[in-house]
C-alpha cells in the first residue's frame, strides 16, 4: 500500500475519525459526515468544487473501515475521483486508490511541523558579560524558538486549550492584544490551524514588529500608549470591543489566562531545572504579563525552595513600585496587575532604566554575539545587579526572551538612541544639546554656576491638556517664553506623556478668531509636540534641527527635560567658553 501522495482537494472525515496533522495539512478542505449513507447534498457539495481527488478517512478500526468503503463506493459512484487512506487492509472497489496514512520508509529525521519546534531552547554560558562576577552566569536563549521569543510557548498552550474547551472552532478569529511577541505566536499556530488573526498593539512598538505580524497575514489595529488601560482607545479596550464585534472570535488574553503561567511550569522550568541538572540557584526574567516568571518560579521552587526567583522591571512600570507611567523598553512592565502573575512568586523586583536596558542589550550583542532585544538588556543589567553580591557556588540564569531583529529601528539605530538622548554624539569640545541647556539654565540664573533652576525658571515649562487657554498664556507670560509644551503628568516625564504644543503666536491666532476660547481647554486648541533632539547630539544638529523650527524638545534618555530655541543657540554660540574664552 503506497503512503499518502495523491493530490487532495477535498477530505471527507468519517463519524468524526481523528486525523493526522500531516493528511489535515494536504487537503484543501475537510467536510465532515455521519457514518452511514452520503446524501445527495453531500455529493452536490462536493460536484460543486471540481475536486481533482476526494479523500475519505475513519477511524482506525476493522468495524470502521467498513463504513468508509461503503462511503468511498457511493462517491465513485456518483462520478467522483475518490482516494480511501487507511493503514488498516481496506477492501474497495476497482477504481478507488488506498493509500497509507503512517509513512512506511526508513525513518526522515524532520519535525511534523513547526509547532513542534516550539521549547527545548539551549543554555549558553556569558563569561564576558559575567566576567566581574563570581558566580556562573548563563542565558536561555528563549528567541531560538519559531516565532523568535518565548511568546511562542503560551501561544500554543492557550490555543490547545480553547480547542479543547470549544472556545475556539475552525475558522474562528483570534483577537488578542499585544506588544508583538505573542502574536507573532499566535499567527504562527493560526497559519497552521487555519484562523484568521486581529491584533492591537501600542503605537510605541517599533515598526518591524507590526510588519511581522502582517507577513503572517494578521490584521493589526495600532492604539495609542498614553491612556489608562480602560480607557475606550487603549489596546486592551479596543481588543474587548473588536472580539465582541467578530462573529466566531475568541480572545486568549494572555494577562489573565492561567495556561501562559502553566506552559512555562510544565516546559520551560523542567528545562532549566534539567539543563543546570539542578544547580540553579537564581532565576532572572524581566516581568510582562508575569506568565514567564511566574511558572518557571513555581516549578523550581517545588523543586527547591531556596532558589532565589528574580524579576526585572522597566522604570514606571507597576511591578517594581511604579504608578504605571510610560517607558520606552517594549512587551514588558505593565499599568496594572494582571491575573497571570504570581504577586508572592518573585523573591525581589529590580526596577531597571530604559537607559540601562538598551546600553545593557547592546553590550550583549557586542561581547557575547546576541543579538538581544531591549527586555534581554533589562534582565541581563537586573542579573548583574544580583550576581555582584553572589559566590562561585551560585548559579545565575537569566532568561533572554527575544532577539535585537524586531528592534533595529530603535535599539540599533544610532539616530533612535542619539535623538532619545541614550547616546552622546558630540565632540571632546562638548558642544553638545547638554551644553545648550546647561548654558541656557547658567544665564537664566545669572551665575554661571550651572544650578539655575534655583533662581525661578524650571527647567521644563509645562501646561496640562485640561488647563485652560487663559491660564497657558499666564504661563508663557511669567516666564517670557514663546511656547511650551503640553503634559499629561509633571516630571519626570516619559515621551509618551508629551501630547502637544501650545505657542503665544498659534494662542493668539486663536483668540482673534474666537476672543470667549480664552477658556476653552488647551488639548482643543494646541499643535503636535516639539521635534525632539537628545542631550548628547551635536551642536550642527541642533541647528539643523531649528532650521525647520523655531524649538526643539531635549531628551535625556527617554525623558524630556527642557527646551532650546534659535535664540537660545546664539546665546549658547555668541557666549563666553568656560573660563572666559570666546566661542
């Protein structure tokens, strides 16, 4: 009996019979019937398709594969190219081809698909990045996997598990919201199985990621960062609506779906545990959903109690004592307590910068050839941070959850990182956009001390979107400033919670034309935010940057911290040098 090689348009699946994922994948479509006699409109349905060939299959016993003889007889019959598959001895009538299911060959070294490829990820040494430590330090390198992150794991555990609780049926549409990772696994199980897939995501997600989930052939609805999760436009709210709206939708929610944390308990955790042949005594995992670190924590604890379980958290975010406010590090951190995480699972939460997350990833790929993501630098600068206290019996692993690939627009993009303030692009004269301000904050204060904010001018002057426009011109007046920009949240500001610019010339073209908008909210009436410019860019840059403005915003490593404008530069140019030389 050959093995399985006809062409198959159809696949008739008798009294509900299993099949194998490797027939399901050949058949262009599956039509399911009773055992018993076909029916005129099953043979119509399938005549109307022009099948080349139509399989049929049952269920692996003698008694069924009566039934799918007598099914097969009544299609050829009716004029139809029928192909029985079977491993079992099938007697059917002349014309009709049998064929085996299982492969009857030496066996091929090759997996069934690619969801089988998911897990088993290897465990790399990092001398160079431990090379001040005393104690051993390792990653797991969780972007080996398909998808290129450690998303992949839950991804499939949830969508096994809304398969075998009816959640989810053939057809249907995934809706989940996410920064990326877990829907690049989700697309990867739904190109498999057959779902179309919608994701929301957060506009400060870089772009290569949001290209990849359309490669995958996923709808993607991009939603804005700086909103609480419950309001109506958050990624969240906008997943609840859009998978209340879809007819056959099914949601995983991984934030509060309890087989994200139990993917990792029943697979990551064991291959640590095995892979260090149970000499771990710490665990660091940067906290997203708490899925990762939550499982693994819970299985090595059962397996050791003194094992150390460390979480790494991005500056703002909730885990680490934060309000929730925004950074810039990507798919972890978080504004609320998601069900998915253990809050007594974690012995101690090191709150990591963005600054430190991005230099730290950088540096692992540079020393250690790792191509890491942002989330990768957090957990390896928290694992540092604990491992500078630990002896050589310890042993650190610090879990690399995806790859610096979706990322090289941002954290490998020297412009990103300059204008973001992470990096310093300037000279050894230290004409800098630092410079800049500094002097600028010297002549306010009328010192030249450098400690100008003392003397009244702050250094970041600011209107809230629900002050009003009479009260932004009192502003602009008290500190003789021509614009200002507009802030949900007083500083230390994130990016994200810059909104917009009000200007006395934009103010007052608005009150000539509507003299009673004096009290009308400045969100109604005010311009985009400032192009931005970091700290450390060079002079030339700021002057070309003011070519096309009159201000920029500065950034200092993420966070905005004053502004310079064509007047400030003169002043910065025409000025004294720093011990009374000319510029």
């Amino acid at each position: 009996m050959p093995t399985m090689m006809d062409i198959m348009d159809v696949l008739v699946v008798v009294d509900a019979a299993p099949v194998s994922e490797r027939l399901a994948a050949r058949a262009r479509r599956r039509m399911d019937i009773p055992a018993g006699l076909v029916t005129s409109g099953t043979i119509a349905d399938l005549r109307a398709h022009i099948p080349r060939s139509v399989g049929v299959i049952g269920a692996a016993t003698e008694a069924a594969t009566v039934e799918v003889a007598e099914v097969a007889r009544q299609l050829h019959r009716a004029g139809l190219p029928v192909a029985v598959y079977s491993d079992l001895p099938i007697t059917v009538e002349s014309g009709i081809q049998v064929y085996g299911i299982t492969d009857q060959g030496p066996p091929i070294d090759a997996a069934e698909s690619l969801l089988d490829l998911i897990g088993d990820t290897p465990l790399v040494r990092m001398d160079r990045m431990g090379r001040d430590l005393s104690a051993q330090l390792f990653a797991k390198l969780e972007f080996l996997n398909p998808g290129g992150s450690i998303k992949d794991r839950p991804a499939l555990a949830m969508i096994d598990a809304a398969e075998r609780d009816g959640m989810l049926s053939r057809g249907g549409t995934i809706v989940e919201p996410t920064s990326g990772n877990t829907g690049v696994g989700l697309a990867i199980v739904a190109a498999r199985r057959g779902y179309r897939c919608i994701f929301t995501m957060p506009d400060k997600i870089a772009t290569e990621k949001v290209a990849l989930l359309r490669a995958y052939g996923a709808e993607v609805v991009v939603c804005p960062t700086a909103v609480d999760p419950d309001h109506p436009d958050s990624y969240y709210s906008v997943a609840r609506r859009l998978t209340e709206g879809t007819p056959g939708a099914y949601m995983p929610n991984q934030y509060a779906n309890l087989h994200n944390p139990e993917a990792h308990e029943h697979s990551t955790g064991p291959e640590l545990w095995r892979q260090t042949a149970g000499r771990i005594t710490h665990l660091v995992a940067s906290i997203g959903t708490g899925g990762t670190i939550t499982g693994i924590g819970r299985y090595l604890k059962a397996q050791n109690p003194q094992v150390q379980i460390i979480g790494a958290d991005p500056e703002g975010s909730v885990y680490s004592g934060g309000q929730g406010r925004p950074y810039l590090v990507e798919g972890i951190g978080e504004d609320f307590w998601p069900a998915t995480y253990d809050r007594d699972i974690a012995d101690r939460v090191i709150m990591v910068s963005d600054r430190d997350s991005f230099l730290t990833a950088r540096r692992v790929t540079r020393e250690e050839g790792i191509l890491a993501g942002g989330s990768c630098g957090t957990a390896v600068w928290a694992a540092l941070e604990v491992g500078r206290d630990l002896g050589p019996d310890a042993v650190i692993v610090v879990v690399l959850p995806d790859s610096g690939r979706g990322y090289l627009s941002k954290v490998y993009d020297e412009g990103w990182m300059a204008d973001h303030g992470f990096l310093r692009a300037g000279g050894s004269s230290g004409d800098t956009v630092g410079a800049i301000l500094a002097h600028k904050a010297q002549v306010a204060s009328g010192s030249g001390s450098g400690d100008a904010f003392g003397s009244g001018l702050p250094p970041l002057i600011h209107v809230h979107p629900s002050e009003s426009v009479r009260s932004a011109i009192a502003v602009l007046r008290e500190y003789g400033v021509s614009q200002m920009p507009v802030v949900k949240a007083e500083p230390p500001l994130s990016l994200a919670e810059v909104v917009g610019t009000v200007t006395d010339r934009g103010l007052l073209q608005c009150l000539v034309a509507d003299p009673t908008a004096v009290d009308t909210p400045v969100e109604a009436v005010m311009g985009p935010p400032l192009p931005m410019i970091g700290t450390g860019e060079p002079v030339d840059v700021a002057a070309a940057r003011l070519a096309d403005g009159a201000a920029v915003l500065v950034v200092d490593a993420g966070h905005p911290t004053g502004i310079v404008t064509r007047s400030d530069l003169l002043e910065f140019l025409a000025g004294p040098r720093p011990g009374g030389r000319a510029r």
